[in-house]
C-alpha cells in the first residue's frame, strides 16, 4: 500500500512548471536521448526511502539549474525496459545522459553538492 507521503510525491512531480519531468520507456528517447540539453535521470520508486530523501535534493538542484539541464525521473516500477537497458541495478541511481550517451552514474543517497559537482561540467559544456 502507497504511503501517503510517497502518494503527493508522486501527485507533485504530475507539473512539470516544478522543473523535473517525469519520463517512460515510451518518451525516454525522446525527452533525453534526442534532447539538446543535457539530462539528469533519477532512477526511483515510490517505496524506496532513500529515492524519498533524494527528491527534495534533486529539487533544488533543477530549481538552480532550470533551463540550463534537463532534470527527470523515471518510476522503474512502472517503467522497466529503459532502467534494464541501462543496468540500473539498485535505486536511486541517477544518470547524467549528454549527446545521446550516459556520461556519469550516481548511486544512492548523495548531497547536493556532489550532484553540483559532477553536472556543472555538463551544464558548462
């Protein structure tokens, strides 16, 4: 049963005026693959806690960045065939994607400046 926090999470990320776009296996090459920006994927489920703590985080860092990089999330229980293809083994695993390749991964619960660290080349670029 979907907790009620994990629910207006879920409810939350349905605007993308919020700066993070939710995307599937159907749109995936699309909106990332195919994109002019580079992309930050959060890999998460809505049972995962660590995915819960990282949300807000992520947050931030989208709202920093807004318009400079692509940030999105994709639910690999609802989408299974992208995070397969890419081996995402455990979650939250975030994968920095640029020129239609996966250029960084991160796995687990990480700080916000980590995550600065390791897009600002990208945003740079």
């Amino acid at each position: 049963m979907e907790s009620f926090l994990s629910r207006r999470l879920a409810e939350s990320h349905e605007s993308e005026g919020e700066g993070i776009i939710d995307v599937s296996d159907g749109d995936f090459r699309q909106r990332i693959l195919s994109a002019d920006l580079p992309a930050l994927v959060d890999f998460w489920a809505s049972w995962c806690s660590p995915c819960m703590a990282l949300e807000p985080i992520i947050r931030r860092v989208a709202t920093k960045h807004r318009g400079e990089m692509i940030f999105a999330r994709l639910n690999v229980d609802k989408d299974k065939s992208i995070p397969a293809s890419y081996f995402v083994m455990s979650i939250p695993t975030m994968i920095v994607f640029s020129g239609g390749g996966e250029r960084e991964r991160i796995v687990g619960l990480t700080s916000e400046e980590e995550i600065e660290r390791i897009i600002i080349p990208y945003i740079s670029a």
